[in-house]
C-alpha cells in the first residue's frame, strides 16, 4: 500500500511525496505555503488520480518521459520522476492511480 509523506522545504514550504508500497516516489507536489494547502493538494490527488483523463504524459528536453497529474481546473497537483521510456512512464502512472485512493498520510512536519 502507497503513503504520502509531507515534508518541510528548506524555505519553509510543505510538500508532499507519494510513495508506492516499496518505498519509491512515485509522485511529487508543488511546494505549499501552509499546511493545510498540502493536506488539501493529497486530497486531489487521491480523488484525480482515478481519471486517466488527468494524466499529462511528457517528454523532457533530454528525451525522458514523465508525467503531471492535473486538477479538475487544470493546476498541476503532483509531477513524476524522470523515466527512461514511456512505457516506465506508463508504469508509473498506474502506480499512482493504484496507490493513491488508499494511502496512508504519514507527517514528517511535526
């Protein structure tokens, strides 16, 4: 089972992480100015993470495949590692959509 981890920047910002069952990120968040921000970017992520639709698949400038999870609005909510192919890249998104429904919150902040 997944989890997400929140965590404090060096600036003071929260983030989030979230990490498949053994441990790998398989997703990461924008820096939030509160904690309660952070909280609510986990929210989408579990609820946007069912809709394929959501999913931007992308190819980096050096020719790595990666992916952002988009809102509803259209904001990214949370961007991938770097993956050598696109079918990694796949793999990845159906980790995130696996995990994220049913993953524990686990808050590194206090």
């Amino acid at each position: 089972m997944g989890k997400f981890v929140v965590s404090t920047r060096k600036n003071g910002e929260f983030q989030f992480s979230l990490k498949a069952g053994n441990g790998q990120e398989i997703l990461a968040s924008e820096g939030y100015t509160t904690k309660a921000a952070c909280l609510n970017g986990i929210e989408s992520v579990k609820k946007n993470a069912e809709n394929e639709g959501r999913f931007e698949k992308l190819t980096s400038k050096n020719g790595k495949s990666y992916f952002n999870l988009k809102a509803t609005n259209g904001q990214i909510i949370g961007t991938s590692e770097m993956y050598e192919s696109e079918a990694s890249r796949d793999n990845g998104i159906a980790s995130v959509a696996k995990n994220a429904a049913d993953a524990s919150v686990d808050d590194q902040t206090a």
